[in-house]
C-alpha cells in the first residue's frame, strides 16, 4: 500500500478530504506565481502528453506552492485536499518530506520535547541538518519528525554544533532579555537565540514565534519576528536587521486571510555583553510594539476609512429615497404583491 506523507493510506483516509476555505485562501495567496510571466504554464502540449494538459513537474510546482502558503496549523488539511486534486500519492511524496520541513523552518513552528521538559522552534538559524536543530538554550540537539511536527530524539550538542564560547554570554543575557520580553507580550510564545562566527564577525539571530490556534471557531495565526545583529569589529557596531511576519486566517462561512510584514533597520553601538543585549533587545520590544499599536489602530479604523469607501454613498440614481414618505405606500404595494 502507497504510503502518504508518512502515513499509510488507511490511516490517512481519516483526514477530512474537502476543506475549501483552506484549500481556496491557499490558492487566494499564489499572485506570485500568476503575476510571473515566466511562471505561467505552457499549456500548448508536446511529447506524447495531451494538448494542455499539466505536466508532472508543473502539477508538483503548484502543490509546493499551495502547501507553502498554508495558513499557520492547517498544513496537513491543505496537504490533505491538494492530495486529492493530485490523485497522485507517489507524486506527491517525492516533494512531500522536503515541503513540510521548508514550512515548519519558514513559520518557525515550535515542537514539544519529550517528557514535557519544554519546547524548541525549528528555525533556519538552527538547521544541523535536515532533520536536525540546534535547541540553544539546552545546549542539545533535537531530531524532528516534519511531518508530524514532533521531536523524536534529542542529544547532547556537540562542541562543532553549539553556540561559539565567545558568544557564549552574549546569548545567555540576550535570550534571558527577549524572553522577559516574550512573556510580557506574547504569552504562549517561544524564543530561541543563536550565536556564531561570521568570518571576524559576531552574528547574532533572534527569533519570537506565537501561535494561537482555534479551528472550533474557525480561526488561526501567528506572529513571527527574526532580529539578526551583526558585529562590525572595525567600528564596534552592531547592524541590527529585523523581519516582523503577521498571518491571521479566518474562515466561518468565508474565507479572510491577513497578511502583513514590517521591516526595521539600525546601528547599535557595541558596549559589552550584557549592556549589548539590553540595548538590542530594547529596540526589538519598541519596534514591534510600535508596529502591533500601529496595526491595531489600522483595522481599528477600517470601519471609518477603506470599508467606509467601498459603499456606494448613494444608489445609482444619485438621488436619496425618501423613506419618510414612502414608506407606507411601499408596504401597501408589496402586501398588493403578494
């Protein structure tokens, strides 16, 4: 029996199959690949296939490309219905293993460790390998199951895997910092912080990831933020480059999806370890505040603004009805009517 994803055929015949609000937002989010126009499809047919039919490398593009975009906690329905359009179970593993561990690096998808002894975010700052990442704060390395989004294994990290002595302080005080700031802000948050060498230069990676996932009542999102600071030892500053992510979906008898991305910039002088944290992690709390506080006030106001202009103001005839004297007459003719 093919398997799927992992799983075997009969175990994943339990999923539900048909799941439009994940499957339409997924393919509401691909103007990329329609506005490209070296990504459009040559549907003129060659070889022995049928004129404009998809080949197997152009139906693999689109699944790859549907699953990516999958609003955050719904990867495997949406894996589950482009299966089904696909009709191609072999097809669809060949790419299957390699999409899902793109994802959960991309939306920094926290997994649980074994015992309840915490959680660790799959991030690209910590790619080992495929399979495995680096857990900072616990000075190991965890093995992650992508498709089920679990950690199987975990083991002490070697010395070539860790964090480099030298910014050993560094990032103990920086994380100590942005989870302080985490739990403030962000509850169900998690955070990792990874430090290594870049050439002479110090690279710093800081990452917030929160989720909050309510399908019951048909919603899910996530907040993810990645600060990446770099040391120039030359002029003893750090380059502090920051990527703020917001993905909102809501899909009760509808289908909303909110997307939005804030990107920050600056130069913070280097003053030591503990004062550099402090000093790095205090413009990371700002900005993002400032940012959450702006688009809180942005969808506060929609109602007022970008809704208040999609109204027609008027009817076609440009003229108010008179409803205070119509009224009556208007019921009458429709009780007629009837």
């Amino acid at each position: 029996t093919a398997n799927f994803l992992g799983f075997s055929r009969q175990h994943l015949l339990t999923f539900p199959h048909h799941h439009p609000a994940h499957i339409c937002c997924a393919l509401a989010s691909m103007s990329s690949l329609n506005s490209n126009p070296q990504a459009e499809f040559d549907h003129s047919g060659g070889g022995d296939s049928e004129e404009g039919a998809l080949t197997d490398e152009q139906k693999l593009e689109l699944a790859r490309a549907l699953m990516l975009q999958s609003p955050p906690g719904e990867l495997l329905q949406v894996a589950s219905d482009v299966r089904t359009l696909l009709k191609d179970d072999a097809l669809l593993n060949s790419i299957a293993l390699d999409v899902f561990r793109e994802y959960n690096m991309e939306q920094m998808v926290a997994v649980s460790l074994p015992e309840s002894s915490g959680q660790v975010l799959v991030t690209k700052a910590g790619e080992i390998d495929s399979t495995h990442f680096l857990d900072p704060k616990r000075n190991q390395v965890v093995t992650v199951d992508h498709i089920k989004q679990t950690c199987t294994e975990v083991r002490p990290a070697e010395e070539h895997e860790n964090t480099v002595a030298v910014m050993q302080s560094l990032r103990n005080s920086t994380e100590d910092e942005l989870s302080s700031y985490a739990a403030e802000c962000f509850p169900s948050a998690q955070v990792a912080v990874y430090g290594k060498l870049q050439g002479s230069s110090q690279k710093l990676t800081m990452c917030i990831s929160s989720a909050k996932f309510n399908p019951r009542n048909f919603w899910n999102g996530r907040w993810r933020s990645l600060w990446v600071a770099t040391l120039n030892p030359t002029f003893g500053e750090w380059l502090l480059k920051g990527n703020v992510s917001v993905v909102a979906h809501y899909f009760e008898e509808g289908n909303v999806q909110l997307q939005t991305k804030h990107e920050y910039e600056c130069m913070v002088p280097s003053k030591g370890a503990e004062a550099d944290a402090a000093a790095l992690v205090k413009i990371v709390r700002t900005e993002e505040q400032a940012f959450l506080k702006k688009m809180g006030e942005t969808y506060t106001n929609l109602s007022e603004t970008t809704f208040k202009d999609l109204r027609r103001t008027l009817p076609v005839t440009r003229t108010k009805f008179p409803w205070s004297n119509k009224a009556h007459s208007l019921a009458a003719e429709l009780k007629r009517a009837r």
